[in-house]
C-alpha cells in the first residue's frame, strides 16, 4: 500500500461534510490525540464507528494489512433486524461475512493494551445503509469504490477509491464491525500511543465477548 506525503485537511472535511448529509453521523476533524500527540489528520464519526482518513489509515489496520482481501457486496449475506420505537418497528439492515463466523482472535491486534486477551465473535457484520452509502459517494466523487474486508479479523471495513497495491488516491473510509448486538471496535486513530489508549483499557473488556474454554 503507497501512501502520498501531502495531507488536505480541506478535502476530508469536504468528504465528511458530504457524508454527514447522507448517513446519520457527524464528523471531528483530529489532527492530534486528546494529550495533544500530534497524529497524521483523521475525521471521526461522533461514535468512533466511522473514520475517513488521507492518506494514512489506521496503525491497527496498518499492522495487520495482510489479512486484508478485496471483497464484493455479494459475498455478504444480509441480516435484518427490528428494533421497538415509540411510533413502530424500526428495522435495521446489515452485511455479514460468512467466513468470520466463530471468529477467534487476540484483543491486542485490534487495541493497544499493555496485556492482551483471546476473544470470539460468532459474527462480524457491518451496517448495510453505511457501506452502500460510503460506496456510492466514493465512486461518484472518484470513478470507481473498491471494499476490503481482513478475513482473518473482526476488523473495520476499508473503502477506497483504488487498489491497495497502488498510491491512495482521495479520502478512505473505515467501518467499524459489528457482532452479537456489540460494536466489535478497533482503535482507529491514524496513531495512538500506549500511554494515552490506557485510558480505556477496562472499557476494552466489554468490546469483545470471551471464549468460554
């Protein structure tokens, strides 16, 4: 994956701006961690469920980018969930790969943590209206969407304009998963230090479920 040096903090505040319009999120623009560590520029949903990056993306996804393969919409089968409101039923669409059903993985690939943990998902998915959304912006802004998915984590999902292989090429969006009714979510600052990620080390216990044996 080539990665350009200059960074538009114009371009992804314009993207975010754009996003906001179709999905319901809001987005921060962040240039430095919350101790004032400065970072290459991000933009983050106000739930931390969606990120949009140029051109560097995640360290977490950054580490473990061989995992990583080119997916389509149909390689997903889709879920439907109704959620109770004051005025109905609500109902929710996701994506889910089949092939990370029963996932079993180390905490410490997806977080930093002074001390890692095995955890399992018995599912990953995504957010059906999210993904098409995020897909269709990026190809009308640039031609082509392409959507990479870590086969052997329960990782965000990746949507870019090109292939990994070659330089990025406009904004890139990150997903969170989700899984058994939980965001399944992996940090997703473009860098994070050990020091200042401590702060949520006990809250990381309840982002993953526990195998039983």
């Amino acid at each position: 994956m080539k990665q350009t040096g200059f960074i538009d903090p114009a371009e992804i505040r314009a993207v975010a701006g754009e996003l906001a319009g179709r999905i319901p999120h809001t987005f921060e623009l962040i240039t430095a961690l919350g101790d004032g560590t400065a970072i290459p520029v991000e933009a983050l949903s106000e739930d931390h469920t969606i990120g949009l990056y140029c051109p560097t993306v995640p360290h977490k996804m950054r580490d473990n980018l061989d995992g990583f393969r080119e997916v389509e919409v149909t390689d997903f089968v889709t879920q439907r969930r109704l959620l109770p409101t004051p005025t109905g039923i609500q109902v929710e669409w996701f994506l889910e790969f089949p092939g990370l059903r029963n996932v079993r993985f180390r905490a410490e690939r997806l977080q930093y943590l002074d001390e890692g943990w095995w955890a399992v998902s018995s599912e990953v998915k995504y957010p059906a209206e999210t993904v098409l959304a995020c897909l269709q912006m990026t190809k009308q802004m640039h031609g082509a969407a392409r959507l990479y998915l870590n086969t052997e984590l329960p990782m965000p999902l990746w949507i870019r304009s090109n292939e990994l292989t070659e330089e990025s090429r406009g904004v890139q969006i990150v997903i969170q998963a989700r899984g058994e009714g939980r965001i399944l979510f992996t940090n997703i600052h473009t860098e994070c230090t050990m020091n200042y990620a401590r702060q949520w080390a006990n809250a990381a216990r309840s982002y993953y479920r526990m195998p039983d044996d």
